[in-house]
C-alpha cells in the first residue's frame, strides 16, 4: 500500500494509526470542558442518588464499536476508492460518495469505522422533510415547561432538554473523529447542501438555547445516549469528523458545496469485485456453486441491461444454498423475484 494511506479497504482493524497533520486551513481548536467544582459537586450528588455518573467521551469512544457485523466485516474497498477515502482524511474534508442504489455507498462509511476504530456510526438519513436543525439539535421546550410546572426536574437543568443529532454529535470534540453517515443527501430539499456549508466549513454551531443561560458549561444529550458537555453554547470539534456524504445522483448539487468535497464515484462491482463479496459473506464453497449465476449477474450490470444491487445477488445465493426447495415446483418464481431490476416497476 502507499505509504500516505491510512485506510486500506481490506477490512482489518487498525488502533496504532495517528492522524495525519491537518492542513492549515482545515485546524480546529475545540477542546473538551475541564471539569469544575460545580460539575464535581453534581456528580456526586449523582452517585449520592444511585446514578451512574457521566463517561467521558473519549474513554466511551474508544470503548465503542461498530460489532462483528457482516456489512462490517466484509466490507472490502476497491485501491481507487481507498485513495479518495485516504484524501478525505488528510484534507479533513467531506467525502461525497455517488453510484446506483446498492453499489456498497452506505457500506464503506461502517467499513471505514470498524477499519479505523472509530466506533459505531452516526447514520442522518436525509429525507424531502430534512433541515439542517434535525442533524444538529433538538429542544424540547414543552418537555422543559410541564416539568417545571410539576416540579418533576430541576429547573435550571436545561441540558435535559437538548439532543444533538448525529452531526451535532459528530462535532463534538474528541481526541479521535467519529464517523458520520448522511445518507442520500440527494433526496432532501434543494437548499440542503447549502445549509450545510457553514456547517462542515467552520466545524462549529452555537446552540442559542445555550448561550442565553448563565452556567458555563452545560451537559446535553447526544445522538447516541450520553450525556457530553457544551461550553458557552457553542459545539466546536477538535478533529473534523470522517463525514461521508451519499448520492444515487437523482439530482445535481451547488458547485460551492461540491468543490469543499472530495468525490467518488463508486462503479457498479466487476466480476472479481463480486465474487471477493460473496466469498466474504457466503464463503468459498457457495462462491464455486454459484459461478454461473454470478456471471450472468456481473454481465447484465457491465451491459448496463438490469439496475440491480448486490444485496439482491447475495439473497438469492442465500436462499439457494441454505434453503432445501427441490420439492417446490415454483421455485425459479421465488428466484426471479429476487433478481428483479430495481427499475422494473411493471
């Protein structure tokens, strides 16, 4: 491999990397909150009551991760896409990732966590609906004025009532980035991408809600159920986050948004590409039954004559093998619908 790489795509778990130097323009300072009396004071109040006191981010971090999952697991990259993944990460920029529905877009941002160590993946599933407040945070004012009003909670711990989503989550600082997932950012409204700008160009968002309270530092919610400190309001990442940005290409994005981006375009998999999935998932024995159907697979995408995705090869291969139907005379029915095109709406 290159020696500038730090992800290979080959699926193996590496926990001695070190980032590398971010250029200039793409350094951010955000630090951690150090603790002060008063947060010592609530903590033990906490343990006095019997709850579990808050773990630091970092240590958490570390400890989390993304499993032994399949799609973890055999999750293998092609050199030409590693190279954009490892040019993302030394230019701390958003990887924008484009292909046809079940190229593997989604996939490669879990390989990159479970590859990396960087625990377990924060998916913000873009929809027609989205802003860029569902991704940064959420107040619950209601929550906080019916539990004043019954004197449920107490009254200056607004830090209950704030959630961050997964971006507001992933900007968090921590001595290692997190990964972040925006899938199908190309289904949201129009103005979306640029939103976001300021965003993923700064590493920061304030918080108002925040900044008009007088304590310093304030313990929110997190997209994956801590309970993280905000200092001042504002939310300021030390590392930028791995954040990959997913398209099936239904619409252009502004050329502004697009240039703060490193692109890639995943093809559909070539015949070699397919059969290194399958044995993944599958193992050796169901690839060498299977050559004749994945080859007709891998010529109808190379053609360009089905719009087919490779969960629908792996399920059919599943079924095939782990399934005893010589005694259903429909069988070859159950076959070609899972094999059906995508676009085939008939």
């Amino acid at each position: 491999m290159p020696s500038w790489w730090i992800y290979y795509g080959d699926g193996v778990r590496r926990t001695g990397w070190t980032p590398p130097v971010a250029p200039p323009w793409r350094q951010f300072d955000g630090q951690r909150p150090v603790p002060d009396e008063e947060a010592t004071d609530a903590a033990a109040d906490s343990a006095a009551r019997g709850e579990e006191p808050a773990v630091d981010s970092c240590v958490r971090h570390r400890e989390e991760s993304p499993g032994s999952t399949d799609i973890v697991t055999t999750y293998r990259a092609e050199p030409q896409e590693a190279r954009m993944v490892n040019a993302a990460l030394h230019l701390r920029r958003p990887l924008l990732v484009t292909g046809k529905p079940g190229t593997g877009k989604s996939s490669l941002a879990r390989g990159i966590a479970h590859e990396l160590d960087l625990g377990r993946v924060l998916r913000w599933s873009v929809t027609s609906r989205t802003t860029l407040l569902d991704g940064l945070y959420a107040y619950d004012a209601i929550g906080r004025l019916q539990d004043e009003k019954h004197k449920r909670k107490r009254p200056d711990d607004i830090g209950r009532y704030v959630r961050l989503g997964p971006l507001g989550t992933a900007l968090l600082p921590s001595d290692r980035p997190r990964v972040l997932l925006i899938d199908e950012l190309d289904k949201g409204d129009v103005d979306l991408p640029n939103d976001l700008l300021s965003v993923l160009e700064e590493g920061e968002f304030p918080i108002p809600e925040l900044q008009r309270y007088p304590q310093c530092d304030v313990r929110v919610m997190t997209d994956d159920g801590r309970r993280e400190p905000v200092r001042h309001g504002t939310v300021r990442c030390a590392e930028f986050p791995v954040v990959v940005l997913t398209s099936n290409g239904e619409r252009e994005f502004p050329p502004a948004f697009v240039r703060r981006c490193v692109r890639l375009d995943i093809a559909p998999p070539s015949r070699k590409k397919l059969e290194r999935i399958v044995e993944a998932h599958l193992g050796p024995e169901v690839l060498r039954a299977s050559a004749g159907r994945l080859e007709e697979f891998a010529d109808d995408l190379e053609k360009g004559r089905k719009l087919l995705a490779t969960d629908q090869l792996l399920n059919t291969l599943q079924m095939e093998s782990a399934t005893e139907h010589t005694d259903d005379p429909e069988w070859p029915a159950v076959l070609a619908a899972l094999l059906r095109p995508l676009n085939d709406t008939a």
